[in-house]
C-alpha cells in the first residue's frame, strides 16, 4: 500500500521528524485561499502516487497568489504516469543550501532493514543508485537492538561535516527508524532532506509505502488507502481467495500456484509476450473461483489474451474447465483464451474445454506462444 506526500507528512510530523507546514486542496479557489495566508513564496504539488511529478510538471513554485492559481490549474486534471491529479499541497518554498537524501528499506540479503543516505538529494534514488552507487551509504540495521543512538550519529557524521547539523540529522534517522517499524512499512523515504539558511534540517518531501499483510493491525494507516482501478481490481481478488498482481503486458495469467505463476510468465517472456498480470487461483477446486478470476482478469481493458496454466494436484482440472466454461457463458468476451490442464483429472477437463470451442495446448510453452499470437491478432 502506498500513501500521498501529505499523508507521509502527517507521519513525518507526528513522530517529531520537522516537515514545513502545508495545506491540501482540491481546487483552484482552495489553492487561492491558501496562499492568501501566506506571506512568501509557495510551492504547489501534485498529489499522486507515482515520482517523477517534478519532470512532468507537477511542481510548481509561485510568487505571487496569482502565479499559485494558474499553476494550480494547470496541474489539477493533469496526467503524471497515467494517474489523474485530483488534489495539490500548497506549501512554503524551503531557502535551501543543500539537499539529501535518507530513506529505509527491507532488505533480503541482510535480512535486516537497511538506512540508506546520500549527499544526493533532490533526484530519484534509482538513478544515483544506477550511475554512482558509491555516493549512497547503506548501514543494514541490527534488528534486536533498533537504530542506536551512536551508529546514527556515525552515518550522520559521514554526510555532515557540522557537529550540531550531524546531531540533528541522527535524531531525524532515528525517528525515521521508529516510524518505519511502527507502522509496518516497506519503504519510507525522505527525499530531499534539506539544510536551509538557519542550519536547519527538514524534511519537504516524504514518501511510504506498507506491508499490506500488516494492515489488519494499522488502522490509522488503512484509512488513509486511497486506491486506484488497479489496486481496487487487486482487493477485490484477495476477498475472493485470489492472489493478483496488476503488471504492464497484454497476455493474462491464471494458474495455480506462485511456482507455476513465476514460469508461466517467465515462459511468456522467453518467446516475446508481456503478461498483463500475477494471478493465482491456489489449490482450491471450487470453480466459482475460475468465474472471479475470468472477471478480474477481463476487466483489465490491456489483456488482449488470456493463458490458462494449471497443474491439477489438489486442484482438480474437471472443475477448473467447469468453472471457465461458466465464466464464458456469463461474460460472453470476444478475448481469446488458451487452455493447458495436466494431472489430476487432466483428461476430463480438456474434454469439456474442446466440447466447449476453447483451444487447448500441451505443454507450457505451446500455451504461451499460442497466447502471444492471439494477442496481437
């Protein structure tokens, strides 16, 4: 799950982290409003869920109340990375004498949660990362005894040369630490951590995102979900049983199994596919289940093709065809599907399949480059 920058802010203030002030609105007479109680220069920033908002224009610095209106108008409807803006921060522009950047994810390797700071501030972490790793210091964080006082100060030390600033910073990675634990994050970021011209450090842009298996015991964090077609399509599917990943390609997946999942796309991509999605059905036989995920799988309007793979182990073929023919009959979709059923009941399925006008496959890979050329059909 992910959260808005004014959402994270709220975060950031609660647990003592200093972020400037700001105001949320939804509208250009709001953005007026707002800016009427302003006294300097303001910044106006699109709320979505995707980075890049800057190089899309979807930040603005305003001088006057005038300038904050025709920015926000400009903004408000706009297309950042296929997400509609339908609210902006208004906020004071920052004196900025240096950017930073501190943020904290988990990582596998240690199996521990790693704090990451850069003296490379102000630009997407991914891209410092990818053309010069050796500036981002990465310190993985014992898990039994949290970020401690003198390990923070030591980082803090390595990007501030100032004493009092490096203190500041270390109190802020430790409030940092907190937070990230305490609302099951996944990532939490501050990018940029800025000095301004007092030699104060503050946080005016935050980003997090959250461990949805978490959220049971979050409310606080669950109420602020505000999702999106995709992530509604994804919720839907958990209620029904289903495990389901919205991705960017055109072939839909329905298998059975995380194992199968991961080849069965593996295997689209090896012959030049795309697949559209992760979705699997489990180890249930029930074929309601096979008619939810034919209409979450069709509802995606980027599938143009969709690969049934399912290995029957608990999972019985017989039922899974019974459940497909009933979807198409009830969703009556000019999408083609392709069918491969092996084990349990394999023969019986295929029968019904055939019977019903479906094509059907052998192997794995047969399927997928039958999948690929009705898709671009």
């Amino acid at each position: 799950m992910k959260i808005h920058e004014y959402q994270a802010r709220h975060l950031f203030r609660k647990y003592g982290i200093p972020v400037p002030d700001g105001t949320l609105c939804h509208s250009v007479k709001e953005v007026e409003n707002a800016v009427a109680c302003k006294t300097g220069m303001t910044v106006i920033k699109a709320q979505v869920l995707t980075g890049g908002r800057g190089k899309a224009g979807g930040v603005k610095l305003a001088r006057t109340k005038a300038e904050a209106a025709e920015h926000a108008r400009n903004i408000l409807g706009m297309n950042i990375k296929g997400y509609t803006v339908e609210k902006v921060l208004v906020t004071d522009a920052a004196d900025i004498k240096k950017e930073f950047y501190a943020g904290l994810v988990n990582d596998r390797n240690s199996k521990s949660v790693i704090l990451m700071v850069s003296a490379e501030g102000g630009v997407e972490i991914e891209e410092v990362a990818k053309t010069a790793p050796e500036k981002i210091i990465k310190y993985p964080i014992n898990p039994l005894t949290g970020l401690l006082a003198y390990e923070a100060r030591n980082i803090a030390m390595q990007l501030f040369k100032d004493i009092k600033l490096a203190r500041q910073a270390a109190t802020i990675f430790q409030k940092l630490y907190k937070l990230y634990i305490e609302t099951d994050s996944t990532l939490t970021e501050i990018n940029p951590l800025i000095v301004n011209e007092k030699d104060e450090i503050w946080a005016i842009d935050g980003k997090m995102n959250f461990d949805d298996n978490a959220l049971f015991r979050q409310p606080e964090i669950l109420a602020m979900r505000e999702p999106d077609e995709d992530e509604l399509r994804e919720i839907a599917a958990h209620e029904k049983g289903l495990s389901y990943i919205k991705l960017d390609g055109t072939i839909g997946c329905m298998v059975n199994g995380a194992g199968l999942a991961m080849a069965t796309m593996d295997m689209i991509k090896l012959y030049g596919g795309s697949p559209a999605n992760f979705l699997d059905i489990g180890g249930s036989s029930n074929p309601q289940k096979v008619v939810d995920a034919m209409n979450i799988l069709l509802s995606d309007k980027n599938v143009k093709a969709v690969m049934i793979n399912i290995f029957g182990g608990i999972t019985r073929c017989d039922d899974v065809a019974r459940g497909l023919i009933k979807a198409i009959e009830m969703i009556k979709t000019n999408i083609p599907v392709v069918v491969r059923l092996s084990g349990t009941n394999a023969e019986e399925g295929l029968a019904m399949v055939k019977a019903a006008g479906l094509p059907t496959v052998k192997t794995m890979s047969e399927a997928a480059k039958k999948a690929i050329e009705l898709s671009n059909q």
